[in-house]
C-alpha cells in the first residue's frame, strides 16, 4: 500500500527534478544568445522521464557522466536546431528560448499544484470523519 503510494510521488518527484534542469538549460542557454559561437542546448522531457522512471533508472535518455547541482544523473543534452542561421555561429533562438522558457515554468508549476493536491487529498483521507 505504502509502495503505491509513494511511487506516485516518485514519479512526480523525477517530473520535478527533470523540469528544474530543463529550465537552467533553457536558461543557459538565454544567457548566451550574444555569445559568439555558443551551440544552444536542450533534452527530451518525456524520453528523460520515461528513463528516469523506468526499470533501470539511468537508462538511454540519462547521461551518468553528467550530474545535476543536486547530484543525480543530468538528461543527455542534445544540440538545438538553428531555425536561421547567424554569422557568429550562436544557435540560441532568443523568441523560441523565451517560449520553452515559459511553458517550462507553467509545467513545473502544474506538477507542484498536483503534488500538492495529491498530498491535500492523502491528508483529509487520514483524518478521522469526527475531524474538520
């Protein structure tokens, strides 16, 4: 029972820690528009998730060799495609890096509300009925 419950938030556990990283790449990635050069950065969410989640935990979308600040093993970072090219060489797309900037933070935030709700829920579940 236990089990069940806590792989739930196993889970949404890694969608944070994994939206978290996603969102320093991006912005990384933000701070380097002007330098010349500079190959933009990115990872598949759901691969890293599925790998992440999956049997073996540090399976093909996780690169064990790359560690997060929080010292997990980091998504494997892939090179972003230039939708134009530039003379300096720099691959950062400022208008679509603001875009998947954006939908990152409202993604992590969706998964702290349901966190949050899925903890509210457990806690009225644990209370007694003669409880308000």
């Amino acid at each position: 029972m236990i089990a069940n419950l806590t792989a739930s938030f196993d889970f949404h556990g890694q969608a944070l820690m994994l939206r978290a990283e996603r969102q320093r790449v991006i912005a990384g990635n933000l701070a380097n528009a002007d330098t010349p050069g500079y190959q933009a950065r990115d990872f598949d969410f759901a691969s890293a998730l599925r790998a992440a989640t999956g049997p073996a935990g540090a399976a093909a979308g996780i690169a064990a060799d790359v560690m997060t600040p929080g010292g997990r093993a980091a998504p494997a970072l892939r090179y972003a495609v230039p939708s134009q090219t530039s003379l300096d060489g720099n691959t950062v797309d400022v208008d679509r890096e603001r875009g998947a900037f954006a939908d990152n933070a409202v993604k992590y935030e969706s998964t702290l509300r349901f966190i949050n709700g899925s903890v509210r829920t457990m806690l009225d579940a644990m209370k007694s009925h003669h409880q308000s």
